[in-house]
C-alpha cells in the first residue's frame, strides 16, 4: 500500500471498503468480533494518523511461527 496517502488528503469510499476488508482478514487471525470496523484519517504535521477501530470479545490464542 505504499503511496496510497501520498498525494490526497482520503480513501475513496471504495478503497476504505477495500483496505478494511483486508483489514478484517488479518484481525480475525488474533480477535473475534463483531466484525463492525472504522477508520479516521487525519492530517498530521509528518503525514496522516491513522486509527483504526473495532470491538473485540476475545483475543485468540496464536503459536508463534517456526
């Protein structure tokens, strides 16, 4: 996903949906949820902050990778 910030201030609707479908993939390795998820992009001195939030009722047991 590098540069995708890089020249505008927001995510297309489209490519919000798309980022946090990924982003559901990856957290429902190490959560259970509702699967409800937001995202904030704001504009910073140094580039953007990003913060990303959803509910978890559990945190999933995960072996380390050999």
């Amino acid at each position: 996903m590098n540069g995708v910030f890089s020249d505008r201030d927001l995510f297309t609707e489209e490519e919000k949906q798309l980022f946090l479908n990924d982003l559901k993939n990856v957290c429902s390795e190490y959560f259970d949820g509702d699967g409800k998820y937001s995202l904030d992009l704001t504009r910073t001195e140094k580039g953007y902050s990003v913060c990303i939030v959803f509910d978890a009722v559990r945190v999933k047991k995960f072996k380390k990778p050999r």
